[in-house]
C-alpha cells in the first residue's frame, strides 16, 4: 500500500544517486529505470494535489469511455462533442472549415433520406464527426494527410463512439480524397451501402468547401436514381465561373467510377 510518506522516502533514497544511470533501488527493473524518477515525481504530485492517504495496486482497470457511460450528468451526446472537441484543439483543426463540410453533408443528406431511407441522425452524426476530424493529419503531412488522420483516430480512444461507430468514421476521413480502399467497406456487412453513401457525400461535401471561404454556394441537389447513381446538378453559370472546382468535381466523377459508383454532374 503506498502513502505519501512512504513516496516521499523513496525520493529520499533515490536522491542519493548522482544519476539516473547510478539508480537502484530493491526491485526496480533496467527497462523502468529511466522513466522511474518522473512516475515517481507525478505519484507524489497526485498525493499533495488530491490528498490521497493510500493507493493499491487494482486486479483491473477501466477505459475512459466506460467512467464516462458511469457518470449520469453526462448524455452520449456531450461525450461525443468532448471528445471531438479534444480532437480539433490537440490537432489544431480550423472550426470553420468543419462546419464548412458538414453544412453541405447535411443539405445531401436532407434531400437523400426519403429516397434512400437511412438512419438519418446516425448518419449526422457521423459526418458531424468526420468533418471534425478529417484534417488533422495535416500536422504531418499534407500529400496523404486523410491517410494520417485516419491512422491517428484507428490509433486513439474515441469516447462516445461504439467501436463500429469509431471504424465508420475512420473509413469516412481514410476515404474522403483521391482513391477510395474498396475493401475497407467488407467489414461493415448490411450497413456497406450505409457507410458507402455516407463516403460518396462527405468527398463531394469537401471538394466544394475547398475555397476555405464562407462564400454563397449555389443551390445544390443531390438526387439518386439508383442505387449505384448519385446526381449532382449546379448551374451552369457558376460551373463555368469555376473552373477549379468544376475540374474537381469531373475528377471526382473518375475517382467514385473506379470505386464501382456513379457520379453524374448536371448543368441546371
């Protein structure tokens, strides 16, 4: 059982060594010397800070996410928006640019959910969470940075989120530009075509938030004629206005046909 007293005799001893590399003490292991002194600090820090009398050693341990599923006052949807919010301040996500994406994914998914019949607060959800986090692997490196973040969200706890719900948000950022890993929907068996619409919207959702700007987009319709077939119609006049984003779009029509989907792109 340790208590404070007995820490704080441990520094005493530990102090008596001139390096950490001269450290040793009954027990302490080679691979534990180095980080002992620092655990050691932090453990008497914690005692001071919170008055702890003693602490045990514990046959077990519970993840982040199940004290949060303890604590009443906290709903799932305050989890979630922490743990997003954890998210954009480590990673230094813009804000702006996230609700930039997700504005546009929930105009699609408006207009896609009597024809497609989806969960559709599920499906918020998730692009809610995609949009939030799919940049933060710009930190990295900008030429396969949805690849970083996806692998930092595979790689990170995600309070909130079942671990179904985790790996449909790391397959909507690993998935949002340039090729599309078919393989990846496998895992999802009868909610594919679910997660599958959910890419095809939050890739189209990106390319026009590529400006970075809060600038008025046209009136955008999204319908689907098939099950395969996405129709995306914008005036002619603000296509011809901007070429960049309509070369986007033409290459995007390219990416999701490789994939095995349909994107059309109509002038209205």
């Amino acid at each position: 059982m340790l208590t404070l007293d007995k820490l704080q005799a441990i520094r005493a001893q530990a102090i008596q060594f001139e390096s950490i590399e001269q450290l040793e003490l009954p027990g302490l292991s080679e691979e534990r010397r180095l980080v002992f002194v620092s655990g050691l600090a932090i453990l008497i820090a914690l005692f001071e800070a919170l008055q702890i009398e003693r602490m045990g050693l514990a046959g077990g341990a519970l993840r982040e996410g199940i004290l949060y599923c303890m604590i009443d006052q906290l709903n799932q949807a305050d989890i979630r928006k922490r743990t997003l919010d954890g998210f954009m301040s480590r990673y230094h996500v813009d804000a702006g640019q996230a609700t930039r994406v997700f504005d546009i994914c929930k105009i699609f998914l408006q207009q896609l959910k009597t024809p497609m019949q989806f969960d559709f607060q599920s499906a918020c959800s998730l692009l809610n969470a995609a949009a939030s986090m799919h940049e933060i692997g710009l930190v990295i490196d900008y030429k396969s940075y949805h690849l970083h973040s996806a692998y930092i969200l595979k790689h990170t706890g995600m309070p909130g989120y079942s671990r179904v719900q985790k790996q449909m948000v790391v397959t909507l950022v690993g998935n949002h530009r340039l090729d599309v890993e078919e393989d990846t929907f496998l895992q999802f068996g009868h909610h594919q075509g679910f997660i599958e619409l959910l890419v095809r919207i939050f890739r189209i959702a990106v390319i026009l938030s590529m400006r970075r700007q809060d600038d008025v987009l046209p009136d955008l319709y999204i319908t689907a004629t098939e099950p395969e077939t996405l129709t995306l119609t914008l005036p002619d006049e603000w296509l011809h206005e901007h070429p960049l984003m309509r070369s986007e779009l033409e290459l995007e029509a390219g990416y999701q046909e490789k994939a095995g989907w349909i994107l059309k792109i109509e002038r209205d």
